[in-house]
C-alpha cells in the first residue's frame, strides 16, 4: 500500500482538534513538575544559597543545580532526536559514493581526515542505503522523504500533539486516502484498550469484521479465534501476572541448576523465600 519512500511536498498544516494521550499528559505533568523544581532552585539561589547547598536541598547534583539556573524558559515535554556523529559527514559521504569509493575507503577518510567519532557499522548502513536509493533512481538525500517503517510508527503512536510529526500524518492520510479507515480504526482500537471499553471494542472488532478491509482484515480474523479471553481482559481487572512471574523464575532456576545440583537442592531453591 505504502512505497519505501515517500517524498515530503512541504504542504501548509491542516489544523486538527487533539485528543491527548496519557503518555502525553504525562510527559506534561512531568515538564511542569520539572519547571516548579527549576523556580524553586532559582529561588534558593536569590536567597543566597550555594548550588552545592541547593543541591543537598533538592536531592540533585550542583552541576544539575547551575543547569537550572541557567534555564530561562520551561523545557520541553517531549524527547528530541539524539544526534548522531555522522549526520555531519552525510554530504561528505554522498560525495565519496559518486565518486566510487568503497565503505573501509570512505570510513578511514572520514577518522583521519574529518575528525569521525562514529562507528564502521553506522557508515556502512548509511551507504548501503544511499547505494539502494541510486539504483533506484531515487533523491539522495535522506532528509528529502519519510520512510515506510516511521509512517507506520506515526500512525501507530499518533502523537498529534507534536507539530511537525501531525503534519506528517496530515500529509500522509491526504495523499492516500484508502489509509483514512484504517487510520481511524487504529484510534479507536487504542481508546477502547486504554479506557477498558469491552463493549465499545466488541462493536468495533464486529463492525471491521463487516467492512472487510483488507488492510486489517488477517488481524481480526485471528483476534476473532480467542476473542472471548480478550473481552474478559478488558472487563476483569484481574491479572495472572504474578503467575507468569513465578513461572518464569522457576525455569530461570532449572536452567541455572540444570548439570550442576541435585534434586533436593533445586527444590530447596524453589520453595525458598526471601522475608
């Protein structure tokens, strides 16, 4: 349904009403909580305090203290991309495939040369990459599309409350139409789990089985063979976690002890608890 790429056109936003996660009410409450912490730190320091003395106060280290009073607006409550030592190198190393070299070639040039810090392995996925793109006559540049495997993580996670990936998934559902039904099904799948809705996600499990979409239709056929212990699931806040739990242990054991005790000791070891 979805190409391996999919180049970006650089379309104006379509405002969309948000529907917050718990994840990203979290990630708020925990950015504000953040936040109070820095003005409380600020407050200490107007007072007179030290940032070792700050620190022992708030339970952090004074290197944590002086980054707070350096902040002078609340942070984000969402993770940036970590960078990586070789999104400097990218044009360099484009350069070095056109002109034919090989991977080792182009990974010592990049450490002797342009001062690489980064790994063999990331430079050879890299190109790699950037080879396949060229054969198929595709735009070198990764920054140039999304990959198939982020738009199926987008429209997985939803995270609607971030711009530019809901401008993504904007774009996306408006050059496909066909994932729109499919998209909407994922939403309501992951509202009747997180609220516990057994009787909302029954009507919805029977209503995609109806429509026959072909994009869900093997999920529900194989949700519907057990469906009966996944309405109870939802319906019972009851959990054989704990059981799981034990069970695991218990091999975890035999595994251990497996050539190496005898019987008695193994089931000394199982029937052992800590106090």
């Amino acid at each position: 349904m979805l190409p391996s790429k999919i180049r970006k056109n650089g379309e104006p936003e379509v405002p969309v009403l948000v529907a917050e996660t718990k994840q990203a009410l979290r990630q708020k409450e925990n950015a504000e909580r953040k936040w109070a912490r820095i003005q409380e730190a600020k407050a200490l320091r107007k007072e007179g305090y030290s940032c070792r003395r700050i620190g022992k106060l708030l339970s952090c280290s004074p290197v944590t203290v002086s980054k707070y009073l350096s902040m002078q607006e609340p942070p984000s409550p969402y993770r940036s991309k970590r960078p990586k030592p070789l999104d400097a190198h990218e044009e360099r190393v484009i350069e070095m495939i056109e002109k034919g070299r090989r991977i080792k070639n182009i990974h010592a040039k990049l450490t002797e040369q342009h001062n690489y810090k980064g790994t063999y392995g990331a430079v050879r996925t890299f190109v790699t990459d950037i080879r396949k793109k060229k054969k198929h006559g595709q735009t070198l540049q990764a920054h140039h599309y999304y990959s198939r495997k982020y738009v199926r993580k987008l429209l997985w996670q939803n995270p609607l409350e971030e711009k530019e990936k809901r401008m993504v998934i904007n774009e996306i559902l408006e050059r496909y139409p066909v994932l729109g039904p499919f998209y909407a099904f994922l939403d309501s799948f992951r509202t009747t789990i997180s609220s516990r809705d057994a009787e909302g996600f029954r009507s919805l499990i029977i209503f995609e089985k109806q429509r026959e979409d072909p994009l869900t239709k093997t999920f529900i056929t194989r949700l519907l063979t057990d469906f009966q212990p996944t309405l109870h699931a939802l319906m019972n806040e009851d959990s054989n976690g704990y059981v799981e739990g034990q069970i695991n242990r218990l091999k975890m054991m035999k595994r251990l002890l497996y050539g190496r005790a005898s019987f008695p000791l193994l089931r000394v070891r199982m029937l052992y608890r800590i106090q």
